[in-house]
C-alpha cells in the first residue's frame, strides 16, 4: 500500500511539472539592451533571473517599474502576461497611483 501512494504521489509529480514546462512562455530577445534582457528575465517568471537583471542594470526596481516598457506595454503587465505573477506583484508595487488619481480628478 506505502510504495503505491509513493507511486503515485512520483506520477503527480511528473505530471505537473511536464504541464507548467509545456506552458512556459519562451522568450527571447531581438537585442542585447538591459531593457530587452530586463523584459526577458521578468516574462520568465524567474526570480532569481529577474533579480539579476535588475542589478545589471544598475537602477533601481523603482525606476524600473515605473519606466521599462516590453514591447509597448509596461513591464509589470508584460510579466504577468506571460505568466509570471510573483515578477508582477512586485512590480506592481511600484506602479504610479498618482496618474490614475489625478486623471480622474480632473473634469
């Protein structure tokens, strides 16, 4: 009875990580620009990668947030795009509310 719950907790397993290996977002740059490897790493969902990125490009995740667009859309929505939530609500944090309140304060 234990080896057969161990096989099949082993099956499980395998099956979810051939399922988020199949659905993983391969991306790759046109480019070698900070922005593109910035892009890159963030779309991966990997946040090591992502991290290391960010300290290549010697500026600050603030800034980043806030000014790197991929492929004409801010790289908070291009992360979670392609999946990468974790990237994205980090992101996310350092998204300009000030736009929004002040577009729609206006008459």
């Amino acid at each position: 009875m234990n080896m057969k719950k161990v096989t099949i907790a082993v099956l499980a397993i395998a099956a979810a990580s051939f399922s988020m290996g199949a659905h993983a977002a391969n991306i790759t740059g046109t480019n070698d620009s900070i922005e593109t490897q910035l892009c890159v790493a963030a779309a991966s969902g990997n946040n090591a990668k992502f991290h290391r990125a960010v300290r290549q490009s010697q500026q600050s995740i603030r800034f980043i947030g806030k000014s790197v667009a991929c492929n004409g859309i801010n790289i908070k929505d291009f992360a979670a795009m392609h999946g990468a939530d974790v990237i994205s609500a980090k992101l996310a944090r350092y998204q300009d509310k000030t736009d929004f309140l002040t577009a729609t304060a206006k008459r």
